[in-house]
C-alpha cells in the first residue's frame, strides 16, 4: 500500500510537471464573495524573464478584464461600499468585486487612472508614505487628482515597506501609525485599509493586532483565495492576483477560485 501511495505522488509529481494545464484551478469548485484583485504595476513589460513581469498589468488586457466584469454581473465596489457592508453586515451587492494595486507607482496615475474614469470604475490603492514622490512613484498632487475624482481611495501599505514580522514591537507600531498620519494628513481624510507589505508572509500574531489597534477597518494581504460577503473581519481580506501575461481563462478562475494556479 505504501508503494502504490508513492507511486502515485511521483505519477501526480511528473503529470503537473508535464502538463501545465493540470496546475489550473479549473477543476476546483467555484467559489461565491467577494473578490478583492491585487495589481501593482499597470504597463507594458514584454520580457516574460523580467523581474516586474508577473506584477505588470497591460492596459489593453487590464481593460479587457473591466470590460469582462461588466459583461458578467460583477460589481466592482469602493472603500466606502466594502465599509457600508462591513459595518451593516448585509449588502445587496451582488458578486463585488474590488480592483487594488499595491505600492502606487507611476503607472497608475498615467495608465490606470484613465481606465478607471474611461468606465467609472472605483480603485483601491495602497501607497508606501516614505516612496511617495520619488522616482517611480506617483507625486501627492497627483494621488490628490485621483482621490477629487470620487473613483480612487488610499489606503496604507506601510512607512518604508519593510517586512513587519521581522522587526521589534516599537518598528511594527512606527511603519503602521506614522504611516496612517502622513496619509490623514495629506489627503484630509481618514485611513482605514492597510495592506501588509510581502503579503502572506508580513505579518503574525505580533503584528496583525497592532493594524486594528491603529484605527484600520480593514487589512489586506495576498493569501489566495474569495472572501465572505459581507467580511467579518475574522480573518485578513484574501486577494485573488491576475498575473502579466496570463489570460481570459486565467481571470475567470480568478474571479470564480480566488487563484488561476495551485
């Protein structure tokens, strides 16, 4: 029996290897909730080797997956509709769906901002404080210009993105508050989804605490998968993540698994 419990992992082993296709997430069940997309980059990176290819989004393909939401019955919702829905714990939204990006990189205000007032959709977008302004990033005139617009809110994806779960207590409490401050500050609003930076692995029992501590709703990471709707809290928000250069089918079981890839 053993044998045969062997040889069956090395044949599963050698058929994922084989036949790319069986690493879908296909043949798993659909799942209903509400699904947060994680984006970072929006633009053009054709060398399938570069490092940023995975987190770059092309505009044209990003478009496409608007277009697919719309087509399907997804509501992409705001910050201000996933707050509504937590704090009631009901909604009438049907299949929500919330489009956010994480670092605020340039490309965002040049080639996302554009999509999203081209069809009205809202955007979430995590901003690391201590990058704003500098090479790369986008400035605080322009996050300004897109929070005027009603479509885009902030929230915080830290000071200076370090891993949280590697630093001491004082660091963790600093890179959340002073975080949250300088955006109160800047944008004249409050605060309240913070992003933890390195996703799945940012954060523990030591950190997790400090982010509601600080005043956040809402704290979202990059565990896969489709969260219940309306979220409890119970757990952080997990984010299904569309890659650059997968496709249509690839975004549908995104949308439907909460991962296109085991």
């Amino acid at each position: 029996m053993t044998w045969c419990i062997a040889a069956l992992a090395v044949l599963a082993v050698y058929l994922f290897w084989r036949f790319p296709a069986l690493r879908k997430t296909w043949y798993l069940p659909k799942r209903k909730g509400f699904v947060a997309l994680m984006y970072h980059h929006v633009g053009i990176l054709d060398d399938p080797q570069a490092e940023q290819f995975p987190f770059t989004m092309r505009p044209d393909m990003l478009e496409r997956q608007i277009l697919f939401l719309k087509a399907n019955g997804y509501t992409p919702i705001s910050l201000e509709e996933l707050t509504t829905a937590y704090r009631a714990g009901k909604s009438s939204i049907q299949k929500p769906v919330m489009l956010t990006f994480d670092d605020g990189y340039l490309d965002n205000y040049q080639n996302l901002f554009p999509l999203l007032k081209k069809y009205n959709v809202p955007a979430l977008i995590f901003l690391i404080t201590d990058r704003v302004g500098t090479p790369e990033y986008m400035s605080w005139d322009q996050i300004k210009e897109m929070q005027d617009s009603g479509l885009v809110s902030f929230g915080s994806h830290s000071l200076s993105h370090r891993r949280l779960r590697s630093l001491p207590d004082e660091e963790i409490v600093r890179e959340i508050t002073e975080s949250k401050r300088v955006l109160e500050e800047k944008l004249g609003r409050p605060v309240t989804a913070f992003c933890y930076p390195f996703g799945a692995g940012g954060f523990d029992k030591r950190v997790r605490p400090q982010v509601f501590k600080a005043g956040y709703l809402f704290d979202f990471s990059t565990k896969k998968g489709v969260n219940p709707w309306p979220w409890k809290g119970k757990s952080t928000l997990r984010r299904a993540f569309p890659r650059g250069g997968e496709t249509m089918f690839d975004y549908h079981l995104q949308l439907t698994r909460g991962q296109s890839k085991l």
